[in-house]
C-alpha cells in the first residue's frame, strides 16, 4: 500500500461518473479511493486502486487499473497512449468475444509541450497473471493456450472488410517509402551509437534489407491475409487464469497495434525472445498449433506453407525492432538480448535468402 496522491482521473467523484456511465454503479457513489500499489513501466505508469463504496455499489469493481503517462515521457515526441486508447476504441468494442480487460474509460491531449492521457481499466489481479516471469517461455500448455487466443484473435479480424476504413491504416508505398528512408537514417544513428560493437556484416544486412524493402513490401501491398496485430506480442502481455482455471487468456498493452500480417505477432514472440537451442525445439510445434488453430477459427486460403513463408519474411524484418527500441531508450538488457537472439534466428530460417 502507498500514500501516493491520486491523479484526478482516480478521484472519487470522478470515479463515480465514469461506473455509472458503463453502467455498473446505479446509485450508488465511490466514497474512497485509496492506491495499492504504483509502479512504472517502460512507457507508462501503473496504479492499482481500491475503492470504497457508498450505497448499493451494484456490479461496480472492488479494484481498477489506472494506466497513465510515465512521468518522464510526456512530451510530444512521446505517443504512448493515443494508440491504445484508439484500440479500445476501434477495436475491443467491436469484437462479440472477450480478449482484452475491460476499458472503462480512456482519455488523450496534448497541451501546449505536454501529454496527457489515461486508462481505467479492470483489475484482473485476482483471477490471472503473467504466465511465467520473464524472459522464462511458458510451459507448453500455457503456450499453447496463448497461441489459441492469438490465432483466434487474428481470426476474428482477417481480411475483415473495415479494416483500412474503420479500424486501422493501411500502409501505401508512399509510406513503406518513407519508412525505409527513416530505417536509412536510423540505422547510421544506430550504427554510430554501437561504433565496433556493431559489425560491418550485419551493418550490410540491414542494408540489403532497406534496398529489397519495396520488392519484400509487395507482400502486404495487396491486403490480403492480412489482420490486426498487436506489434509487442511478447508472452507477457498476456494474462493466463490463475492456477490452470478455465477462463479466457486476455490480451494487453495495445500501444502498437497495426495491420500487417499475422506472422509479426509470432515472429516476435518466438524468434525475438527464444535462444536457439528452445527456439528449434518449440518454434515448429508453436507455429503447427498456431495455423491449427487459425484453421479452425474460420481462416481459409491460407495453408502451412504460406504461414511459414510469412513467418521467415516477418523474422527479417524484425532486424530493425532492436535498433527501434534503442531509439527511445529501452533498456540496453531488453534491445541488445533481442538483437542476438533474431540474428540466431534469421540465420537458422535461412532469412538472408529471402534478399537474393
């Protein structure tokens, strides 16, 4: 427990508009708010609430998640937030099931040199958590439930007609153009940053990989199979029920999602974040339970190989994520690890081949 001042959006009247606007409260009112815990992320600020009640409190949670702007990231270079809040917006209250927590209220602005942005969000610490610590994989049988939910996820959304209108951008190859000439730029940056700590091999990789950028981006061009993804997909970001409990995985931290293809999500979670020798051993079994599962989820047209061919293409790409990460100062532990692990992975899928 902390004696943290609350923020306005975790004030108690303030609370008590926004329970009654989801309709969870009637007429009953937040008498207290008191914090349980505060903690920061890479991006974000974390307080968890406890709140008091006074009248029939009805439906109305015990617990909220408040998420809002590291203290240190406000400024305008810094977009956390407006992503995430377009998610839920977008997104999460369109889908019939239930994969994320719930969004009771979510707010953005930019005032004059700062940001300002928030999430009340459902308190899910008593029926789930994280399915290991991290960077330890999860069991097969939490993988394989995760996977479930992502493939049943990427389902639900692919090739649905309102992505593009509605939902998410399309990339145009103007703005793949753009892109590449901004990878160009930050690779010098990346480059001069690492000086001999970067060799002239990989140096030359991504540079091959910037000039067969506009014949690689043909593949998504089209917008065929294509979905949403959530483009940090790591194995943490998900909640799995306590204790091996029936209930659904729920998905979190929508702050970069996209439309791309599926095969993003996966390449990040596996050859991003697995060391060869439990990449070679998982990663063909994941990848067979993922496409069994987008199968039955409906997906059609789309078979083993052309998931694999997908998948090789995404791992290649996902050179660029460390130099990404080091851009805005996540830690070296997280963008240096990932870095080693998807060149051991671009060179195990024969990745390089891909540039021929």
């Amino acid at each position: 427990m902390t004696t943290a001042p609350l923020p306005s959006a975790a004030e108690a009247a303030h609370l008590t508009e926004v329970l009654r606007r989801a309709g969870v409260l009637g007429a009953g009112r937040v008498r207290a708010v008191e914090v349980i815990s505060a903690r920061p992320t890479i991006l974000s600020h974390i307080i968890r609430l406890r709140l008091d009640y006074d009248g029939v409190p009805g439906n109305a949670p015990a617990t909220l998640i408040l998420k809002t702007a590291h203290p240190e990231r406000r400024t305008p270079g810094w977009d956390a937030g407006r992503q995430e809040l377009a998610f839920y917006n977008q997104v999460a209250g369109a889908m019939t099931r239930r994969v994320v927590p719930r969004c009771f209220e979510g707010h953005w602005e930019k005032e004059s040199e700062e940001i300002t942005w928030h999430l009340l969000l459902e308190d899910l610490t008593e029926t789930h958590a994280a399915a290991t610590a991290w960077p330890l994989p999860p069991s097969p049988l939490q993988r394989e439930r995760i996977l479930r939910a992502w493939a049943q996820f990427h389902a639900a959304w692919w090739d649905d007609p309102r992505l593009g209108s509605s939902v998410g951008t399309f990339s145009d190859r103007d703005g793949m153009t753009r892109y590449l000439q901004r990878f160009a730029d930050e690779l010098k940056r990346f480059a001069d940053r690492l000086g001999d700590r970067f060799s002239r091999e990989r140096r030359a990789l991504y540079e091959q990989l910037i000039a067969a950028g506009p014949r690689l981006n043909e593949r998504t061009l089209g917008h065929r199979h294509m979905t949403i993804v959530h483009g940090d997909a790591h194995f943490w970001n998900c909640f799995v029920p306590k204790d091996g409990a029936d209930g659904d995985v729920l998905l979190f931290d929508w702050d970069s999602w996209r439309l791309d293809t599926a095969t993003d999500d996966l390449a990040y979670m596996m050859a991003m974040h697995w060391y060869p020798e439990f990449r070679q051993r998982a990663e063909k079994p994941a990848l067979d339970h993922y496409h069994a599962e987008l199968v039955a989820s409906g997906v059609r047209g789309y078979d083993r190989a052309a998931i694999e061919d997908d998948y090789r293409l995404s791992v290649l790409w996902h050179i660029a994520t460390p130099m990404w990460q080091a851009s805005i100062n996540v830690p070296p532990v997280i963008w240096w690890n990932n870095l080693e692990r998807i060149f051991m992975a671009v060179d195990d899928l024969g990745c390089r081949d891909l540039l021929a």
